[in-house]
C-alpha cells in the first residue's frame, strides 16, 4: 500500500507539472485548477507515504521518476528535444532509483 500512494503521488505531481506548462502562467483556467488539484493529491499522498517510507528514500522515488516521466511528456506532448546527454542523465537517474531500492538498506522501514 505504501508504495501504491508513492505511485499515486508520483502521476499526480506528473499531471500537475504538465498542466502547469499548459496553464501558461496560470493564465488559462482548467490548467491552472488541475496544478492545484495535482499537486494537493501529491503531497497529500506523499505526506502518508512518509509515515512508512524513509523522508530520503520516499524523495528520491518520487522526484527521480517524477524527472523522467515528466520529461517524457516533454518530449512527446510538447514536443521538446532531449539529447543524448539528457537522455544519458535520465538513464542514470532510473538507475538510481532502481539501486536504492534492490540493494539500500535504508529502503525498508
């Protein structure tokens, strides 16, 4: 269950930031209403998960995946570029993730 509202927190920190660049400054409205909405369920979500998961492990999870999937509807609604720099970046990013979680102690509470 834990890791279903850092799941939950992550696409709605996800949502939110990709409505936030649709919002265009906050000049248009339903954008605008889905960051506020987005970003209340993420943290609200977030904030429950920190009563199970370390504060360092629920970050890293949630702001490493949240970089890649945000910048992956970058890349395909937006239609911004990502170079193999990024691209390498983002991988190490994954890799993180994936490292703190199979072999970090600290990862279990």
């Amino acid at each position: 269950m834990k890791y279903l509202l850092l799941f939950i927190a992550i696409v709605a920190e996800v949502i939110a930031t990709s409505a936030l660049k649709a919002s265009e400054g906050f000049t248009r409205l339903w954008p605008s209403v889905l960051v506020v909405l987005g970003y209340s369920v993420a943290f609200y979500c977030l904030s429950v998960t920190l009563k199970q998961i370390p504060l360092g492990i629920a970050y890293a999870i949630w702001s490493g995946l949240g970089i890649v999937l945000v910048s992956i509807i970058g890349l395909v609604v937006f239609k911004q570029k990502l170079d193999t720099p990024a691209i390498i970046g983002l991988l190490f990013i994954i890799a993180g993730v994936i490292i703190v979680n199979v072999f970090s102690k600290s990862s279990v509470h």
